[in-house]
C-alpha cells in the first residue's frame, strides 16, 4: 500500500513540510476552495489535499522569517540564555 507521503513534488523538503501544506490545503477545502483534481471521486477533503499537493496543483511558498522566529532562534543560542532570577523568601506569587 503506498502511503500519503509517499511520493512528494520535488520542492517540498520534507515529510513535515508535506502534511504542514496538505492540512492547510484541507483547511481550505472544508472552508469552500474549489478542488482543483480533475476527478476528486468521493474523497474526503484531507486525502484530496493530500493529492493535489502531490501532484503540485496548489501554490505554496515559504515565507519570510518573522521577527518571532529569530528571537526563538537567539534564545536557542548560548549567548541568547538567560538564567531565571533566584526567587526570595519575601516574594509573593
């Protein structure tokens, strides 16, 4: 049995990738998208998504890093960790 990912356009990464595009492709989907297969059958809209993004029928792209994203970044790093100010005997929580 072949799985959902399987077998992937070549400009998607990673398994990860594939299933973060199919689930917002779905999203779209249940929200009223028109399918784009040439015949959907009685699929359910995840496994459509699934296949059209296999078959690279839908638009995607990576966006820009965010400001969030690079603050999670320097907060990785060993220059970017901060230790947790020692709590007192007189601080209420």
């Amino acid at each position: 049995m072949k799985t959902p990912t399987s077998k992937m356009p070549e400009k998607v990464d990673s398994k990860f990738r594939f299933v973060l595009v199919a689930a917002h492709r779905a999203e779209q989907l249940m929200q009223g998208a028109r399918v784009v297969l040439d015949s959907p059958g009685d699929k359910k809209s995840t496994r459509i998504a699934q296949e059209e993004v296999r078959e690279d029928l839908v638009a995607w792209e990576l966006g820009p890093e965010t400001e969030e994203d690079e603050i999670v970044e320097a907060e990785d790093t060993e220059e970017g960790l901060t230790e947790a100010p020692a709590e007192t005997d007189d601080e209420v929580h």
